[in-house]
C-alpha cells in the first residue's frame, strides 16, 4: 500500500491534511499474490476535520431551519400574486377586453394583457412562466457561486446575504396590495423566491458537515481507526448521523412551517381578512411580513454560534468573480469520473420538475376551490405543516428503528409522489375526483408529510451519500440547480399544455411520466461505488485544478 499526502493551502490549523491512497482491488481473475487495478481511496472522511459540533451550534441550525420554512417566501408570496393577477383577470371572450372580471363566470378562461397591446394570456399559465423564471434565475446564480462556497471563510457570508435580501423584498409585500400591482407582485414573488432558495440550498449544504463533526461521528471514526467497527458499520453510523441531522432538521423546518401558519392565522383575524377582498389582500401581504419577522429572530441565533469551518484558499492567479464558473466548467469536464452523483442528478433533474410541478398545479387548483381565501390556505398550510413534521419524523424513527438504507427510504416516498401525480391525472375526465373538491386539498396536505415532506429531507441526505468531502458546496448548489433552478420545464411545458388544451388537469400526465423515469432510475445507483469515484475526483482535482502535486509510489494511478 501507497499513499500521497498533501496540505491544503489554507492556513487553519483546524483543516487537516486531505490523504490519498492507493489500494489494490481484488481480481478474481489474478492468481494468488497478483494485485488488480489500484484505486484510489479517500483517508480524509476518517479524519475530523471542522470544528466539533456542539449542543448550542446543533440547535441554533435547528431553529435557523425552522424559521427559514418558505411559508412566506413561498408559499404566502405565491398566493398573494395569484389572487392579485385573478383579481386583474377578465373573460377573453367578452368585448371590450377588460370588462369582465373571472369572478362573473369562474368557468370561463381567465385572461390577462400579456406581450404589449391588446394581447393577452391565460392567467395560470403567467404564473407558471413566473415559476419558471424563478428557476432560471437560481440556475444562473448557483453555478456562478455554489463552488465559491467551498473555498476560504466567506462561505458563512452567503447564507447571511441572501437572507437579508430575501427579508427585504419579502417586506415590500407591504406596498402590493391591489389588483392592478399584480406585475409588482409577480416580480417581488421571483425576487424573494430566488433570494429565500438561495439561502436555503446554501444552509442545507451545511449539514453533512455538520454532521462529520457530531460527537456519534467522531466516535465512529476513532473505533474504526483502532479496529473496533469495521468500514461498513463505519459508513453506516455516518449515514444515520447525515439522515439524523437533514431529518430532525426538517422535522423544526415544518414545526416553524406550522407555527408560522398559526400566527398569520391569528393576524388574518385581527384584520378582518373575510370582511372584504380588499382586506383579504392586505391579509397576504401581512402574513408574508409576519413570517419573515419570525425567521429573523430564529437565524440570529445561528448567525452567533456557527462554527467556521473554512475552505482551503483558491488557487494561485484566481478570483472569486470567475472560479466558480472555471471550478463548475471543470467539474462539468470530469463529469463522468463521478458516474453516481452525475446519474443522480440527472434523476433528481426529472424528479424535482416533476414533483415541483405537481406542488403548483394542485396550488393552483386548490386556490380557485378555496376562492382565493387566505384563512381557508393558511388552515390547509398548517395541516401541511404538521403533516410534513409528522411525516418525517416518522419516517425517520422508521430507518432508525429497521435499519433501513437512506437509499430505500427515499424510493418509498418517490413511490407516494407518483401516486399523487396519478391522482391529478383522474381530474381530467371527471370532476368527481382529481383535485376539483375541497376534501381533496384537506386529504393532499394531510399526507403531504409522509410523500413529498419525507422525500424533500431523504433526496437530500441521499445526495449527501454521493458527495465529494469538502465539496459541499459546490454539489448541493447543482442540486439546487436540478431541483430549483432548472425545474423550469415543467412549468414551461405545462403553461403550453395548458394554452394548447385550455385544461390545466392535461398537465397531469406529463409531471407523472417526469416522476415515474427517475423512480426507477434511481435503483440502479449505488453507494459504495460513489465513495472511490469521489475519491479519485477529489485527487484529480488536487492535481488538474488546485495544481497540488499528488504522488502514488506503489501501483500505477492515472489521474488525468
């Protein structure tokens, strides 16, 4: 056995240094004595290599997750410009354009001036081009900075900036408050959800090294280092000590979701939010207000105890404005070295559109049964909330309890999305069932925990299985990409399914084939295989990128 030590560049003396080495894999095609190909293997995941993760610093990220829930970002912001937009509707098919509003035939289409002049556009089809805007936006700015995040001491900083940017537009929810502020809303709407995922897929990139540094962890690796476990129990204590931390992170995410709910409920009461539809506006627009308030003051916490846990410094001759991009281009380059993480993906590529998509079509419908209500959303949002602590909690305790592989967990609640996919898709030919009715927005939040609450929190700690050490980052923004920023299609492909059939349930079919591909793709991925391609990458990347010397005296490794 070889092995090839190097120095990070940077000077911490917490960072330790990154270890490759070379092991002969078994042949059994070699008779005995003879050695196969070497491989390469990475010595750092034994090593502890932040700080160690304390009480305090564990439950300051908890209480961060649960104010940073969405529920204003998304969720409020959302149906705030979607009752403005339907508000600013009219019938196409009455003349003069304008002169009368959706509310006088709900079942008539529902347009609004689009594209300049008297042109105009199916309303739901606008909010599904605003949706895929907001996409397109977070693909553009995770690549130009999700690598960035790995390297030096800013990578706290990133969090911080977008959740104040977030905080503020989420405020300007203050001065949109009728109908003819709907193109306002729909900008304020993109800009707080660009901001509020951007800071979330940042601070979710956190946890597996969060997760390393828990005393479990540690304890792991000091039994495995004097032979006590060996590398499989290993590998299996650190995947419950990633599903522990995503999971129970999850669990306050959607006890904050919840609590956020409550206390909007109680501010649409003090206002009178059913008296009027000009105070049902001002009800969306202060519930928003009211939820960034409560994140403020659950993130300081966090913002106080976080532990550093720098990168190593850039490389020689380069910027913060362009390694991004170059490190991003780079990785792109290399994709095929890492064959697991790329085919999951391209998997969580087609998964994420479809169940996203999903998420907004029944929002959609669920809006127009509610009538555009703010109590009656926030009584179906609290119910999603507890459903989702619930949900994966449970599920949680389920893989503790069974011993059940993260990998598994996450094709369990894959299977559920597809169902409620399927169920949409009924909705076309009958009204009897397939989201027309309000039974079936309270049964679709109830379950929402165990399907798509469980699969959010288990497609990321599953994702964290696959991930090169110290690159956190960088593989979390591009699955905030595929999972956010590039969820752009089905939008865009539902909002032209939408215009061509004039049937928002047609979509149906086509989010439950993007769900369905990847479910059964995803089988084929496997863990063990993943950790010597990260391995290798993270050597090729020492020498090719960082232009870090990497020596192997035993065997013969190609790194190129």
């Amino acid at each position: 056995m070889a092995t090839s030590d190097y120095e990070p560049e940077g000077e911490q003396d917490h960072i330790s240094k990154l270890a490759f080495t070379a092991v002969a894999a078994p042949d059994p095609g070699l008779s005995s004595g003879e050695t196969g190909p070497y491989e390469i293997r990475d010595l750092d995941q034994y090593v502890a290599k932040g700080a160690p993760a304390t009480t305090k610093e564990v439950i300051s990220y908890y209480a961060y997750y649960a104010g940073n829930n969405g529920i204003g970002s998304f969720q409020y912001s959302n149906l705030l410009f979607q009752n403005l937009i339907y508000q600013a509707g009219f019938n196409p098919n009455v003349l003069p354009l304008g002169s009368s509003p959706c509310s006088v035939d709900p079942t008539a289409p529902c347009h609004v001036f689009w594209g300049g002049g008297n042109k105009t556009k199916e309303y739901s089809s606008v909010i599904l081009i605003a949706t895929g805007l907001t996409f397109l936006t977070q693909a553009i700015l995770f690549i130009g900075i999700g690598s960035l995040a790995d390297y030096g001491n800013w990578n706290p900083w990133v969090v911080r900036g977008f959740s104040v940017l977030c905080w503020a537009f989420e405020f300007g929810f203050l001065g949109v408050t009728t109908a003819s502020k709907w193109r306002a809303a729909m900008a304020l709407y993109i800009l707080s959800s660009v901001t509020f995922w951007a800071s979330y897929v940042f601070f979710n990139a956190i946890f597996p090294k969060l997760a390393h540094d828990l005393p479990e962890a540690r304890r792991a690796r000091e039994e495995f280092l004097n032979g006590s476990i060996k590398e499989e129990e290993f590998e299996r204590r650190c995947s419950m000590a990633r599903s522990k931390i995503m999971n129970v992170s999850y669990f306050w995410n959607n006890v904050g979701f919840t609590i956020c709910g409550a206390l909007s409920l109680a501010a649409l009461a003090g206002i009178g939010a059913n008296d009027s539809t000009a105070q049902n506006n001002w009800g969306y627009s202060v519930s928003v207000a009211v939820c960034t308030g409560f994140w403020i003051v659950l993130a300081i916490p966090w913002f106080l105890w976080e532990k550093r846990r720098p990168g190593p410094r850039l490389p020689a001759g380069d910027n913060y404005l362009t390694f991004g991009f170059r490190h991003t281009w780079w990785t792109a380059k290399k994709a095929w070295t890492l064959k697991q993480t790329l085919f999951y993906l391209v998997a969580f590529f087609l998964l994420a559109d479809g169940i996203g998509t999903t998420i907004t079509l029944v929002a959609i419908s669920q809006t127009q049964v509610v009538e555009f209500s703010a109590t009656q959303n926030t009584y179906l949002i609290m119910v999603q909330g507890g459903s989702a602590a619930v949900g994966v909690f449970g599920a949680y305790y389920i893989q503790r309890l069974f011993r059940i592989r993260t990998k598994y967990m996450l094709q369990a609640t894959n299977f559920g999305c597809l169902l409620v996919a399927l169920w949409g898709m009924i909705g076309i030919w009958t009204t009897k069932v397939g989201y027309h009715n309000l039974w079936e927005f309270w049964f679709f939040n109830a379950q929402f925990g165990f399907t798509m609450g469980a699969q959010f929190s288990y497609g990321q700690a599953f994702m964290a299985e696959l991930v090169p050490r110290g690159r956190e980052y960088m593989f979390f923004s591009l699955l905030g990409i595929v999972s956010k920023g590039s969820a752009w299609i089905g939008p865009i492909v539902c909002s032209a399914i939408v215009d061509r059939n004039g049937n928002q349930w047609t979509s149906f079919p086509f989010v439950a084939a993007l769900i369905f591909v990847p479910f059964v793709g995803i089988f084929f991925i496997s863990e063990e295989k993943s950790r010597k391609e990260c391995a290798e990458y993270l050597a090729r990347e020492a020498a090719d990128l960082r232009k870090v010397e990497v020596k192997v005296s035993e065997g013969e490794t190609d790194l190129s």
